[in-house]
C-alpha cells in the first residue's frame, strides 16, 4: 500500500509537470498581453527545470534506514570506502548543473525582455499584442 | 466562479490520469541506481587514486560546471553577457533622472533600518555561497544571483538615486562586470598559457594535470582545497553575475526625465 501511495505521488508530480508544460504553451501563444506572456515563459521555463532535476533524481538505496544527504564528509579520507559510499547515494550531479546555469540564464534573458517591453509601451503606448498589431497598420 | 470549476476540472484531470497510470502498471518512481555517467562524475570529482582524472572537488555539480563541460558554460556566460548587453542596449538613448537623495523617499525609517542590517548580511552569504562553491552547494551563478538581491532591495526601500549616491553607479558596475568576464576569459586559458611557457602540451579548460599533459592549476593554496580553476572561475562569475543583474536593475529602475525637462 505505501509503494502504491508513494508510486502515485510520483505519478502525480510527473503528470502535473506535463499539464503545466501545456498551459504554460497555450497562455504564451494565446494571452494577448505582454506581461502575461512573460510570466507564462517564467513558468514554462522553471517547469522544464524542475523536469530536469526529476530525471536526475534517484530513490535512496535501503528505504528501512533514514536518509543522510551524500557529503564527502572525511576528506582528505585514508580509503575509498568513503567514496564507494558517497557514489552510492549521490543523485545524477548533470540535471543539477545544467539547471542551475539555466536559472541564471533564464532570469538574464527575462530582463532583456523587461527591456523590450518597457520600449514596446514608449513606442505604442500599450502592451496589447491586439492592439500593437493593429496601431502598426 | 469559472476559474473554481477550471482549477477542479485541471486537478481532477492530473489525479485521475496518475491514478489510471499507477493502476496500469506505469512507474514513475525513481530507480535507486543512477546512470553510468553520473558514476564516472561522482567517482572522480575528489579521488586521490585517480590523480590523472579527479577534479579535487568535492562539490560534483561545481566540477560538471567548471571542469567536466566548462565549454558549454563558457558559452552560457556569453549568452547571459548578450542578453544583459542587450537590454541595456534597448535602454540607452534615454534621458534618465539624476535627483540627490533627500530624507522624504522611500519606504519608512523602520523598513530602512532594517535593510541596512540585513544587506550586508546578504552580501556576507552570496560570498559565501559563491567562494565556497567548490565545497559546499553553491558557486558564481547561484551566490551572483543572491548578491542581485541586495541593489534590488535598496532601490525599492531607500530610491535609486541612494544608491549612485553611495557609489554603486552603472559606470561601477559595467567597470565590474568587465572584469569578471575578463578573468573567466583569462582563467579559461591560465593553464594553457602555461603550458605554452614551459613547452608542455596543455588545453583550453584544462584544470588538473591529464595523462597527456603535466601541466596543472594549484589545487592545494596553503593547505586550503581551491580546486584548482574552479575557485577562480567561481569568483570571476560571481563578479559578472552581481555586477550584470545589479546594472540592469539600476537601468529598469531609474525613472525617465520628462521631455519637457
């Protein structure tokens, strides 16, 4: 019974991370104001994120005994026991990595786009995709 | 009213389809054992029975930033320099305010006291989680982020002008900025250059000492661990991170002059 709990909220996150990739997609291409739009980009990208990290991630090898986080605590250590056992519970570290600059990057490319938007409202007075595209004539 | 029915319409859609997945016999739930790559980087990223290989990190995610792909975050720190270039480029040709700061702006004395506290205390973490990111979670991107915060703060609780005023201007931070990404530039061929100087064979990026190539960053500085590049890196990007965020924040945020005067 609990690895059927445990198996459904696994499920759950994964399902919910695919109906948010979706919404995420539609209010970029159908909500007409800017702003949302980049809040739907915000989301579509923290969701591709935390998707990554759910691929890296790793159940813990004995369920009976309690959880540690994977330090290399001992270092410089006398012998790779040390390591045999840090490997053993250390999650994938690239998903970790690749998401980590991609959060920075994706924040550098939102204020490049805050940009964008504070030029569009200069030029069109507005923020409407409808209405820009109807001013540009 | 709608939006009720949507959100219960979305949620019970979620739930039904992991229930029907979990009872048709679809796991999603991790294995325990992780992939052959991720073995061969957790195994060699502190390893002294593999000096040839071993990145003498024990933070493996800095090392897969850093060592193992530093190429490619190279070419993401040349993406975060356009972007940020960029925009500023999309602001300029704007006559922007340059007020003294008087004693009426801002929010209350309350709120500015207390983040005259709590900013150096956000300055003392983001250090810290930017120079200890080849031990401990952490590293340039992450503890760059967090030093962002701070201008941010003071811009909203104290005004802009505060800040020109107490020397963070945007010639500063560009000045900053170039800096750091000059020394990723500069540590990205550290070693390479060295290798030229003693007529060894060295590569761009290279860290450590490889099998092929003696020559090696001092990973050991006074008995303290520095990982060779990584610490440097750490540091430039820290720089570049902090300083970027923080000019574009003092660029989005000044108010514009009216055309008037």
């Amino acid at each position: 019974m609990v690895e059927l709990l445990e198996d459904y909220l696994f499920t759950i996150v994964f399902v919910s991370m695919f109906i948010n990739l979706g919404l995420s997609l539609f209010g970029l291409f159908y909500k007409p104001h800017y702003t949302k739009k980049l809040i739907m980009l915000g989301i579509l990208g923290d969701t591709l994120n935390v998707f990554a990290v759910f691929v890296g991630y790793r159940a813990w090898p004995s369920p009976s005994t309690p959880s540690r986080p994977p330090i290399l605590l001992t270092y410089p250590f006398e012998n790779t026991s040390v390591l045999v056992e840090f490997t053993s519970r250390a999650v994938d570290p690239l998903p970790q990595a690749l998401v980590l600059t991609a959060v920075v990057i994706g924040l550098a490319v939102m204020v490049f786009l805050i940009f964008l938007g504070d030029n569009l409202y200069k030029h069109y007075g507005t923020l409407d995709m409808r209405e820009i595209k109807r001013l540009r004539g | 009213m709608r939006t009720l029915v949507k959100l219960v319409v979305i949620t019970s859609v979620v739930m039904g389809l992991s229930l029907l997945l979990v009872l048709a016999g679809v796991s999603f739930y991790p294995s325990s054992r992780v992939r052959w790559l991720a073995l061969a980087y957790l195994n060699t990223t502190y390893n002294p029975y593999l000096p040839n290989f071993t990145v003498w990190s024990p933070e493996s995610v800095t090392a897969i930033v850093w060592d193992y792909r530093g190429l490619d975050t190279l070419y993401e720190t040349t993406v975060f320099f356009l972007a940020i270039i960029s925009g500023l480029a999309l602001g300029r040709g704007v006559k922007r305010l340059n007020l003294k700061p008087g004693g009426d702006m801002g929010l209350s004395l309350i709120v500015k006291t207390v983040t005259r506290i709590t900013g150096p205390m956000i300055l003392a973490v983001a250090a810290s989680i930017g120079l200890h990111g080849h031990l401990t979670p952490g590293g340039g991107f992450q503890g760059g982020a967090t030093a962002a915060v701070v201008p941010v703060l003071y811009i909203v609780i104290f005004s802009v002008f505060y800040l020109s005023w107490k020397g963070v201007s945007t010639g500063r931070m560009l000045t900053m900025r170039s800096i750091g990404l000059i020394g990723i530039g500069a540590t990205s061929i550290a070693v390479f250059t060295a290798g030229l100087l003693e007529g060894a064979p060295a590569y761009v990026f290279q860290n450590i000492a490889k099998a092929t190539s003696p020559v090696s960053m001092p990973y050991y500085i006074h008995g303290a661990l520095t990982s060779g590049t990584l610490w440097w890196f750490n540091l430039f990007e820290f720089l570049a991170v902090s300083a970027g965020f923080a000019l574009a924040f003092i660029i989005l945020m000044t108010p514009e002059a009216d055309k008037n005067g």
